[in-house]
C-alpha cells in the first residue's frame, strides 16, 4: 500500500509495532492485577498476599502468636511478609515482562515501564 514511498513505509511498520506493543503491555498490566504471590514469615505463622503489582490484599496470622509479651515479635513477622510478599510480587512482574518483551523478539533482558 505505502510501497514506492520508502521510509514512509517503514515509519507505517514502525508505528504498527509500537501500536502492538502498547497493546500487549496493557494485557501484561491487566494481568498483573490478577496475578497472586504469598509471602510469609515465622514458619508461616504469618502470611500476607498481594498482587504481582504489589498491592497488598490479605494478611493472615496465625492466633498463636497472640501474647502480650510478644507484640514487638508479632509486629516484626508482619513487617517480613508483607516484604516477603512484595519481594515475590517484583520478581513476578518482572518474569511476566521477561516473556512479553521474549514473546516479541527482544531481549529478554530489555527494561519496559511497567
């Protein structure tokens, strides 16, 4: 259709892939928010659960750890999972950004906005 008008051609191809692109990362950003990791610390006593975008969405502590006495232990187990968990939500993003930038050809290690 644009053949004889050189670089207008390309820019048309150019402009088609940025265009796919935009789109894929869209579906990556959307699945993102669907995607669930779980941290944990003290052995599981406590977990917390947040999406891939690292939006926190659940925290779980086992009754156990309820005494007084250990309010500042309690606190510090929190703090850990929700890093646990946040840490996973990184790590999953950034595979899911792996396979998108893979899936189109370039390399793997090529750093996109998310």
């Amino acid at each position: 259709m644009l053949k004889g008008l050189g670089n207008l051609a390309d820019m048309g191809k150019m402009l088609k892939a940025a265009q796919e692109m935009q789109a894929k990362m869209a579906e990556v950003q959307d699945e993102l928010t669907r995607i669930t990791v779980e941290g944990s610390s003290g052995a599981g006593l406590v977990t917390a659960t947040a999406t891939a975008k690292g939006e926190l969405t659940a925290i779980s502590i086992d009754p156990s750890i309820f005494k007084a006495e250990d309010k500042e232990m309690v606190e510090d187990l929190i703090l850990a999972a929700i890093k646990d968990a946040q840490g996973k939500a990184q790590d999953r993003a950034q595979e899911e950004m792996r396979k998108l930038t893979q899936s189109m050809g370039l390399p793997a290690d090529m750093k996109l906005p998310i």
